[in-house]
C-alpha cells in the first residue's frame, strides 16, 4: 500500500534497496509471485535452494537465479544498481544518457551504455491492448540532419526525410499510446499498423498526408486538418497531443542521447513509449517500477547481438 504523494525520492529508493540482497528479494518477489520458478523448464514445483538467490530445477537438473533468463543475465552490476538505474530512467522525462547514468552508479560508460539499451528491450515487446476512444496519429522522421554530416556521408538526395527514419505514432487523447517504425511508409504498411493497433468504430484525427486517405468509412472516424494551409485546429479536429510526444522524443534524443542509429532507434522508441504509458508521471513511482521489472522476463540482450 504506497503512500498520499505518487514519488519516491533518491534517499527513499536507496533505504528500500540499500544492497543486492534487498533488491534479489524484491525481484524474486516481482518476477515469482508463487514461489521461485526454474526460466529454463518453466517449472516450479521441484526446486531446491542451494544458498540465498540461487536454485536448482530438479526437473531439467540446471542452476538459476532470478537473474536467469532476464536483461540482468550474465551482468556483473549489482541488482540493486540495476533498480536505481529503472527508477533513473523512468523517471527522467527525456531520458538519460550513459555518461550520466556512469556517475550516477559508478560503473564505466561502456557498462552503463550496454545496461541502459538492456532497460529499453524491456519497455518493448509489451502486450499493449488496442488504442480506443479519440486517436491521434500522425508520423515522423527521425535522423541526423543532412547539414551537419560530414561531406563524404552527405546522401545528396534533396531534401526533406533523407537519410532518416519514418515512425509512426497512434495515441489515445488522455492515454496510452503505441508507436513503431515505418520503414518505407507504405500505404499498405500504415492501414495494416491502424488496423493492429486500433479498435474498429473510433474516431481518427490525423494531418491532410495522403498516406491516411481511406480510413474514413466502414471500420473507423477520420477527419484531417490541412497543416499546408496554416490549419492546426478546428474544432475536435487536431493532432497537438502526439505532436507534443514527437517534441519531447526528438529534444530527447538531440539533447540527452545526442544521436541515434537506425539500427537501434526502435529501443529508444520503445523507452519513450514506455515512459508516457506504464512510466507515466501521474502513476505512482513503486507501480511505475514494478511494470519496468514486469518487463524484464524473457528479455535476454546479449552484447554481440547488440552490436551484429
């Protein structure tokens, strides 16, 4: 039963979770409501306990750990480290860089960098349910810009989304928001991600892009204003709130992460993505931070596969 204010300060977090032990305890807790469960056979009724945080499946005859299996595998940073850096991340609006977080736990940036892409696979891969109600979508683009590459890796394209990544965004007006990748924002890709993402009968808002043309009659509501002519809002009619999640990411990734690649940007939008629905500001810090550890299963990140 959390308290009246929905925050949990630096000082409080750190007299919850002084040590690895106390943090072992409420991961094990978390992760194994019913008692300890072996990640490898997925059994948990034949286990036995060799020594505080470590067990042995009798079934499959192999050891574990409430690190097994989770993006804590194999990581030499102390459990309660790994906590601190969840409430860091949640908690910062535009996120953290791994410079900062280094300070912050003492571990080296090359740590801290591989730790914090280990907390954004697990923002994704969530079970989201279908946006309903009034939905905003709209997409962007995002990359460095052509001016301030250097002249041999200029794409000479002209201008506009050259050498940047299209991402779509679908948000809940007062809610939950979903966002992907678009690749080639394809008009085929876009429908097919509002269909997923979507419940059939709500109302769409969306700008005048051609790329939404046909969404409006038997499954869905679309009405669209027409940014090319100064229009904005008129009416019920507006895209402000997932333009305000746009401004966020972008200031974001210019001016925490500085730069991101194509190959990892779909981590960074899964952060962000994270942060406005299970971490967002209006939920208590401890219920933020549980949904983040609930994250954690199954979400193995191995250095080599990050950076294939």
């Amino acid at each position: 039963m959390h308290n009246d204010k929905i925050t949990v300060s630096t000082f409080q977090l750190f007299q919850m979770f002084p040590d690895s032990e106390s943090a072992r305890v409420y991961l094990e807790g978390r992760l194994w409501p019913k008692g300890p469960r072996c990640p490898i056979c997925g059994l948990g009724d034949r286990v036995g306990n060799h020594s505080p945080g470590l067990y042995r499946c009798f079934q499959c005859k192999e050891a574990f750990s409430v690190r097994t299996g989770t993006i804590f595998e194999r990581s030499h940073v102390p459990l309660h480290k790994w906590l601190y850096a969840m409430y860091l991340l949640v908690t910062a609006r535009k996120g953290i860089s791994s410079l900062q977080l280094a300070k912050q736990i003492g571990v080296t940036q090359k740590t801290a960098w591989f730790q914090l892409h280990r907390l954004r696979e697990a923002c994704g891969g969530r079970n989201l349910r279908k946006l309903r109600g009034i939905i905003e979508i709209d997409e962007t683009f995002v990359g460095g810009l052509e001016g301030n590459k250097h002249a041999n890796k200029k794409l000479h394209a002209g201008r506009g989304p050259v050498g940047k990544t299209a991402v779509l965004g679908m948000k809940e007006r007062g809610g939950r928001m979903q966002a992907r990748l678009s690749g080639q924002m394809t008009f085929d890709e876009i429908h097919g991600s509002i269909h997923e993402s979507i419940e059939p009968g709500t109302q769409l808002y969306t700008d005048d892009s051609a790329i939404f043309d046909g969404l409006d009659g038997l499954f869905y509501r679309h009405d669209s204003i027409n940014h090319s002519i100064g229009e904005y809002v008129r009416g019920a009619a507006h895209t402000n709130s997932i333009e305000s999640v746009w401004a966020v990411l972008k200031r974001g990734i210019m001016g925490v992460y500085h730069s991101t690649s194509a190959k990892h940007l779909p981590r960074y939008v899964d952060e962000f993505t994270f942060r406005l629905n299970e971490g967002n500001v209006k939920i208590h810090t401890l219920d933020r931070l549980d949904s983040f550890v609930d994250g954690t299963a199954d979400k193995r990140l191995t250095y080599q596969r990050l950076i294939h």
